[in-house]
C-alpha cells in the first residue's frame, strides 16, 4: 500500500489494519471450522488378522483428531503404558506406532464413529453413531475388549455390545484427566492385556 509507513505508525487504526483485521477473523473462522469437521467423524481402526485383542476409546480428543491418529495429546499415556508393558521403546511417529500396535497382536479403535462434541469433552457428546465394532472382530483374532475409561466403557455397554455381544472390560483412564491414577498405579492395571496376547 502507498502508505504502509502509516499503517506501521498507526495499526490497525488505518484502512489496510481493518482490512487485516477482518482477513484475519476469517481465517481463523475456517480453520475453526476445518477442526469442528474433524470432530464430527473419528479416523479408521488399526489391526490385523492376527489382533488380539481390541482398546477402545471414546472419541478422538482434539489433538488426536488434528493428528488423524489415536491418543495425539502429548500428556495421554497410552503409548507410555502399553510400551511399558511390552518392555519396550515407546513409539512416536504414527508410522512406529502402527507397527507397535501391530506387533504386539493390538488393535485400536473408538467406541463412536461421529457424533457432536464441545472440543474434547466426553461430557458433551451427543448425536452418537457407534462405531462398526463388528468388522475389527471379524476380520480379526480378538480374544477380548477393552475400555480405555469409563466412559468407553459406558459407550460401548449402551451402542455397541447389544450388537456385538462380547463383553468389555474396562481400564483406568491414560487421559491426563485421571490425574489420580500415576503412571505406576495405570501400568499394575493395565499389564492385564499382556496375558491375552501371550
């Protein structure tokens, strides 16, 4: 613009400092948008013919859900507590914890497929469509379920085990919202799963 100087000098104050204001707006507004889609609809299962057993969450959290990838929240410790179980190296990339996932006969998914939800508040869901549960166990070797909480668990009890009818069993929560269980009290918990697979 020919009076960029005063756009420096005054801000958003001038003509070009609105007109960036409201670009601005938009842009967020969009990307707002983008996530709100994502949060309608959760991502495909990871398993195998020779999967095991199955961990379902609720819903992918926003982290997750801006990753395409299960349990992305940097503080959830998931991948910190099945690695640990499996005496092995905690995975990072996607790709590592595929091949983790798959490795270890596990397979992961969410209770609900889409629904409606305030960021990640499993408080807030609403409109649920339950996942297709079915296809992971027959396309699979699953010897037992389990809820990554109670609310997965919840989840799974009221859409989808009148469906399926294999029980599920629930673990204490990796979210960093169960801050009363520590890493040690979750690892005692959940080192159930290794006996399946073994």
């Amino acid at each position: 613009p020919s009076d960029g100087n005063q756009f420096l000098k005054d801000g958003y104050n001038t003509h070009y400092g609105k007109d960036f204001i409201e670009w601005y707006q938009g842009v967020l507004q969009d990307h707002a948008k983008r996530i709100g889609a994502l949060a309608h609809q959760a991502f495909d299962p990871v398993f195998n013919a020779e999967s095991k057993i199955l961990i379902l969450g609720s819903f992918p959290s926003v982290k997750s859900r801006e990753q395409m990838f299960f349990y992305g929240h940097p503080q959830n410790r998931f991948w910190k507590v099945v690695a640990a179980v499996h005496n092995a190296p905690v995975p990072v990339t996607i790709p590592q914890k595929k091949e983790f996932l798959l490795q270890h006969h596990i397979a992961v998914w969410d209770v609900i497929q889409s629904c409606d939800i305030v960021g990640s508040s499993d408080s807030s869901i609403k409109n649920v469509v339950p996942a297709d549960i079915g296809r992971v166990l027959k396309n699979s070797n699953i010897k037992k379920i389990y809820a990554n909480g109670n609310t997965a668990k919840k989840l799974y009890d009221k859409y989808v085990l009148p469906n399926v009818h294999m029980e599920i069993e629930g673990l204490p929560s990796t979210s960093p919202a169960n801050a009363g269980y520590t890493l040690e009290k979750l690892l005692e918990a959940w080192k159930t799963i290794k006996e399946v697979i073994l």
